[in-house]
C-alpha cells in the first residue's frame, strides 16, 4: 500500500477552500487534468458533493473518481474499477488555524504490477504539492 500526505497552510477560510476543490469542472485550474462531471451529487447533498461521480483524463488516461463525502472539513474520494490504481482512497481535510486553513491531502492506493510504487509515490506527491500550492498561491499571490 502506498501513502502519500501533504500540508499546506493556506490564506483562505474551510468554506472557501471547500467550494474551490469541490468545482470539479475547474479543477484543472490546480491539477495537470480534465475533470467531467458524470454523475450529479446525491439529493441534499452540496454542488459536487456525495454521490458525485467525475472522469479524470490525464496523460492519456480516463478513469472514474466517486466523491464519498464532501463538506466544510473535508473531502473524501475513491476510484472506481481499480484502475488506473488500486483501492485509492483520497482524503482532503480542512482545519482553521487562525487566520488561515491547515488543508491535510492524503492518498493511499496499491499499484498496479505494471507499475512500480516508488514512480506512483513521487507522481501522486508532486500531483498533490502543485494542487496545493496552486490554491494556496490563489489566496496569498506572493
């Protein structure tokens, strides 16, 4: 099993931040993807929330991502058909230290043979650092 975690203090409420990463339509604007919606949220659930079921082209790749849990402290999302990775499991968790938010972003998945993890670790960490620090960079340009 493969984990990957990254912090990142950022100038911006939970709120704030909630809403920019659950926008699925716009977030390349922080990843190196294309985001699709494919499936509208639950009933009652926010824009983009549980339920929702997006597709990720990268590289050349399309895979499916379920949102399992979305609201003011965290984001929780999971690939579906164990491809292109196995069993990930992606976590986006939001705590309010004073004038800014602690954003916590863990992924844990198993790779697939073709594949080996130390590559899939240093992809998913440099995925996750440039995601964060092009929002933080958002609310703080510097």
């Amino acid at each position: 099993m493969i984990s990957v975690n990254y912090q990142k203090a950022i100038k911006a409420t939970p709120d704030q931040i909630f809403t920019k990463l659950i926008d699925h339509p716009n977030l390349d604007q922080f990843f190196n993807a294309k985001f699709a919606v494919i499936k509208e949220q639950d009933d009652g659930e926010p824009l983009g929330g549980k339920g929702c079921i997006r597709k990720i082209s990268i590289f050349g790749v399309s895979f499916l991502e379920e949102i399992i849990a979305a609201n003011e402290k965290e984001i929780r999302y999971r690939v579906l058909n164990d491809f292109p990775v196995k069993n990930h499991l992606g976590v986006i968790s939001f705590q309010t230290q004073k004038h800014n938010t602690t954003v916590s972003y863990c992924i844990t998945c198993q790779s697939p043979w073709y594949l080996p993890r130390f590559i899939l670790r240093k992809v998913l960490a440099k995925d996750i650092r440039n995601c964060l620090d092009n929002l933080g960079a958002m609310y703080d340009p510097r």
